[in-house]
C-alpha cells in the first residue's frame, strides 16, 4: 500500500509566509544587534581594534540575512515542482543554518586575529548565535500563518453556513432581505410581509409575528430593495413606502390623494403623487 506525503502546510511555501517569516527575522536581527552583539568570540584586542563590534555585527547578520533570502527564493520555486513533505522542509531549515553558519565562521576567520580560538568552538558560537536569532521568527511565523489560516477557515464556514441557509430557504413562499453587504439579513413568509418603511439608509420591514405586527431594522435602504429584481412582490407607493401588493385590501381616494388600506395591519399606507400613475396602472392590470 502506497504512502500518503505529509503535506507540507501553505504558510511554510507560499509567498506571503515566506515574506512575513523573511520581515521578523529581519526585524529580529536589527534589534538582536542594537540590544547584544554576538561578536563576542572575537577575543583579541588586535581584531577589535580594527572592526568595530556593531559594524562587524551588522555584517554577520545581514550576510545571513541575504544567504537565508536566497535560500527561501530558491526553496519556492523547488518546492513549486517537486512537492516539499515536512520532513524536507525540515532538512532544508536544518541544512540552511548549516551554510549559513560555514560561511559566518569564514567570514570571522578571515576577520579573526585569535589563533587560539580553534574552528570547532568558533563554529560552535556562530551557530548559536545563527540559531538564536532565527528561533524567535519561525516560531512567530507560524503563529501569525496558522492565526491566518485559522481565520480563513472561519470566513469560509460562515460563507457555506450562509450559502447552506439561502438555499435551504424556500424562495418561493419567502422573502430574503439582504444588507447592504448582500449578506442574507432577514426572511420570512411572503404573505406575513404587510410594508417597509423608509429609514434613512436602513429599511423597517413591518411584518406579522405569531399574528402580532413586528419590526425588522433591516441595514439597505428602500431605494436598493425597489431597485432589486427580487422583490417584485412589493410595490413602491411613496418616497417612504412599499407595500405587499399580497396583503392589500383596497385602494381609496381620499381628499389628500389615495390611500392603501391592508388586510392585516392597523397601518393605512400613503400613496404620493410621485407613484399615484403606477399604483392605479398597477391594480388596474396594467403592469407595463
């Protein structure tokens, strides 16, 4: 039976996880230079005399700095064709601290006056030193990354959630309202609707409750929900209305101008000049 790879997480090979883990370790060695300088194993003073410690510091850490830049840019588009597991993404960390740590220590023989200080402990010092300053960024990185791809998942969940809900809903005898975000905000019953009311951006669905009128503070506005296609159940009658043409009982004329009378509901709806021509037509069968 064949082996399944273990995956390799995105936050280890895509580039925002790169680039995020490249800014903390630059980050990190900027201020591991101002607080402590690991140029500590240069011990004679001929040596010191003619580097400064911060200076030669600076260019330990940045010399790093590029190798490890180098070496994560190639690692990407490796790992693009070949398919890292966690076992080489390991043995890449692990052998990348190894070159970086051989050509510091070439960097401080060369800078190095101290014949008594042998390869093995100088090798050893920059190591740590390698190790100290990257420690602290991986293990950031793959918080901040895993932080981020948790958070993902959420917004993903809630989307199918959503999605789940919308169509699990019977468009047919509901009405959906959706926000100004065109997230699902409110449904009901199409027949338990009886009108909206203009407020400012926002909408008051008014609508029938256990047979009680209720009001739904509804975050779009009514010049977006006469606009929608989805609505065609409701008719705008004024500037600050729009009625459930399904719960209308009659229409009368009084000395103002015309009136909508609904079958539920204590509320007689204005109808203004504006739309007194396409209410008429309307109920008259003229939908033109």
């Amino acid at each position: 039976m064949k082996k399944t790879k273990s995956e390799l997480p995105n936050f280890i090979k895509d580039k925002r996880g790169i680039a995020i883990f490249l800014v903390t370790v630059l980050m990190f060695a900027i201020l591991f230079i101002v607080i402590y300088h690991p140029a500590g194993y240069m011990r004679t003073g001929e040596a010191l005399s003619r580097w400064n410690k911060y200076l030669y510091t600076t260019i330990q850490v940045f010399t790093g700095f590029l190798i490890l830049t180098a070496s994560r840019i190639v690692f990407y588009h490796v790992e693009k064709r070949h398919r890292f597991t966690k076992r080489d993404a390991l043995l890449w960390i692990v052998g990348e601290i190894i070159i970086i740590s051989l050509i510091l220590t070439g960097i401080a023989l060369l800078l190095n006056a101290d014949e008594n200080l042998e390869f093995p402990e100088l090798i050893r010092r920059v190591f740590i030193n390698v190790v100290s300053i990257l420690f602290i960024p991986y293990v950031l990185t793959v918080l901040i990354m895993m932080l981020r791809d948790r958070r993902q998942q959420i917004d993903e969940l809630n989307e199918l959630i959503d999605k789940h809900l919308e169509e699990k809903i019977d468009t047919g005898d509901n009405l959906n309202f959706y926000d100004r975000g065109g997230k699902l905000a409110f449904s009901t019953k199409r027949s338990n609707v009886l009108y909206i009311e203009a407020a400012d951006n926002y909408s008051n669905i008014h609508y029938l409750n256990e047979g009680k009128e209720d009001t739904f503070i509804l975050h779009n506005s009514l010049k977006q929900l006469d606009d929608s296609d989805k609505y065609k159940g409701l008719l705008r009658c004024h500037r600050g209305y729009m009625v459930n043409i399904d719960n209308v009982k009659l229409l009368r004329k009084e000395k103002d101008g015309l009136v909508i009378e609904l079958s539920q509901g204590a509320r007689s709806i204005p109808v203004s000049r504006t739309y007194n021509h396409h209410v008429v037509a309307f109920f008259a069968g003229d939908n033109n």
